[in-house]
C-alpha cells in the first residue's frame, strides 16, 4: 500500500490545495505489489500492459496496431496551457477546459502501447509538464467539477500505466506524487443523488485503477464493493434506477454505467477477482452484469420498456420530451469519442451467453466503421487495448 502523507500547504479563493509528501517507500511498494501480482498470473490496471505491448509488437500488421496509430500525434500538444483547476458551469454539463488534455493523452499512450517511441517520450514530456505546474489542483471543490476530473483521471491513470517501466525513479515518484491526490480526491462524497449513480461508478472505477495500479487495496476495494451495489441496487430486470429516470438520456446513463462497470470487472480480472459473474438477487431471480447489459440493449430495440422509468424526467439533459430517447452514444460524437468503446473490451471474451454475443453484434454494426473507439470512461482508446485482431 502506499504510504503518502497529506500536507497543507497554502489556500486560495477559500480551497485548501494540499501537497502529497511521498514516502521513500513508495516506490518499492509499487515495485513488490507488481511482482507479486505477476507471479500470481493477473496484472495490475485496466489491462495487461506488457502482454498488450507483446501482442501489438508481434502483430505489427494487426488492425488493433493501426487503432492504436489510427490518429497522429500533434506536437502542439506540448504547448496546452496547464489547467489549474476545473470549475462548476452554469446550465446542463461539465467543464470541458481539460478536453484537448484527455484528447492527448488518449491520442498518445495508445501510440505508446504499440511502439511509437517518439509518442512515449512526448506523452513523459507532457505528463511531466503537468505534474510540474500541480494541473486541477485547484479543482472547486463541487460535484460537476470533480466529474470532469475523474474523466481526466482515468486515462492519466492508464498512460501512466504504460510508460512507468521507461520512466526514471524520480519521474515515477513526480508522476505519483502529482496523480495520487488527484484520484484520492475524486472519493469525495457531496450528499446527493451523484454519490449513488453513474458519478460515483465512475469515482470508483479510477479508484480501483489506482489501487491496482499502486498496490493500495482499500481504493481497488472500493471498486469490488461498488461493482457489487450497482448489482444490488439494480431492478430484476436488469435497470438502474438512478440512470432511467433521467427522461431522454435514460439510456445514455445506463451506457455510461456499463462503461464503469466494465472498466471494474477488468481491472478486477488482473486481480483475479470474477466480476463479470459476480450475481446479487431480486424477486427471486439472480441478476448480473449481463443482466444490467441486456435491459441497456432491448431498451434500445424497444424503448416502451424504458419510458415507465424515464418519465420521472429527472434533469434529462438536452431533451426535455422522455419520449423521444436520445440515441448520441450509438455514433462518433465529433470530437473523437466513441461512447461504445467499452464493448471492445467486453467482445474479446469468449461469449457464455447470449447477452455477450448481443453486445458484439451491436459493437460491429454501429461502432465498426468508426474506429478506433476512444473514450475517457474506458481509460482511452479501447479498440487499442483489446481488439484480439
């Protein structure tokens, strides 16, 4: 487990900011969880990322290497000014400043996972950057704000994953001790519905990616245990009761929740922890993950079956009529995210039921002609990380 000590150090428009004095010990901790972990045949973060590189190097020729290529690198990326914070906006949404961040560093761990040594360096040269300046360490301390960090978090978190074996001890412990408080943050809880829906998944899942990552099994818990209420929480028939509620978009958050859903059950994979078969019970029926999964796919086929919940019309985003589904997430968004770059992941194994070889039939009739499949919720560019061809 790490050990990093929390210091106080200044204050500014009434935020506490704090510094992580990192312990000398911190870095053979990450190096003893590693070896154990390997030595017990998993892996730590969202996949096996020397088993990824072995593949894409051995497939030079493979459609997942030219995913991982498909976009090119832009050296003007060196020059993105640093975010300090990130901030509440007015109105429906986010604070999109970290965008053309994400969008790099996506853009760039998925060229170094197959190779591109140039992009490794740059993606270092960047993180490093950021570190450095102390980027969203002002972040304001509100939940929209904290929402778009954790969106930043997972994939810095995965990038990290794939150069740490390149980097030198003292850039590993800047690295850590700049991300570190930035994923412990986003375990804040604000006392609402987002402590419960696809805004904690989310928390939990960069947690969880982190602890795998740093051997820190109280974070990697808690996202075994919000696997588990997500199950628990959901209705017999497979729906989230937070997410299809919430009108037009009843489905987009249901997508949204699979994705972190996903993200957990693979990184619990490497910790040789089975979530995809992990069941809880309702009226006496057992439902799982694919359970959750096959409710999001027929409401698409059928959506009569969403509108008893979506007509509670909690905050629906964009459309205010819960008749009229919003169907965004089925197609590139124009920025360069793909909201089903999560059935990558779960295409690549073997299908026990129907459900799985659903979800692989949708991933190659609306997402096919569209890849790569990037996405901050996945961690980046998915297609990448776990297209087998």
């Amino acid at each position: 487990m790490i050990n990093a000590a929390p210091s106080i150090i200044t204050a500014r428009n009434g935020i506490v900011l704090a510094a992580v004095i990192v312990s000398a010990t911190m870095l053979p901790d990450l190096i003893q969880a590693s070896a154990a972990q390997t030595a017990n045949g998993g892996y730590q973060g969202l996949f096996d990322v020397k088993a990824r590189k072995a593949f894409l190097a051995q497939n030079p020729s493979s459609d997942a290497r030219k995913a991982c290529l498909a976009v090119d690198a832009d050296a003007k990326w060196l020059s993105i000014e640093v975010i300090k914070g990130l901030t509440t906006t007015e109105g429906y949404g986010t604070d999109r400043s970290g965008n053309q961040y994400a969008w790099a560093v996506m853009v760039l761990s998925g060229r170094a996972l197959a190779g591109d040594k140039g992009a490794e360096e740059m993606l270092k040269t960047f993180l490093l950057k950021w570190a450095d300046a102390g980027a969203f360490s002002e972040t304001e301390k509100i939940h929209d704000a904290y929402y778009a960090l954790k969106r930043l978090m997972l994939p810095t978190v995965v990038a990290f994953s794939i150069i740490r074996d390149g980097l030198s001890d003292e850039e590993k412990q800047k690295l850590i001790a700049w991300i570190d408080p930035l994923v412990r943050r986003t375990d804040q809880i604000f006392e609402g519905s987002v402590d419960y829906n696809n805004h904690r998944y989310l928390a939990d899942s960069v947690l969880m990616a982190w602890g795998s990552l740093t051997g820190d099994q109280e974070l990697y818990r808690k996202g075994i245990d919000r696997f588990h209420i997500i199950l628990d929480d959901a209705r017999a028939d497979g729906s989230l009761p937070l997410e299809t509620r919430r009108g037009a978009r009843a489905l987009w958050y249901m997508r949204q929740s699979l994705t972190s859903m996903t993200v957990m059950a693979e990184i619990a994979t490497g910790g040789q922890n089975d979530l995809f078969d992990a069941t809880a019970t309702a009226d006496g029926k057992k439902k799982s993950m694919w359970t959750v999964l096959s409710y999001w796919m027929n409401g698409m086929t059928n959506p009569i079956l969403v509108k008893a919940y979506s007509a509670e019309n909690y905050i629906p985003g964009p459309e205010q009529d819960f008749m009229r589904p919003d169907f965004g997430f089925l197609e590139n968004r124009g920025n360069g995210r793909h909201y089903l770059a999560f059935l990558e992941a779960l295409a690549v194994h073997e299908p026990a039921n129907f459900t799985q070889r659903r979800a692989e039939a949708l991933l190659e009739r609306e997402g096919a002609n569209e890849r790569p499949l990037i996405d901050e919720f996945a961690g980046g560019n998915a297609t990448c990380f776990w297209r087998s061809g």
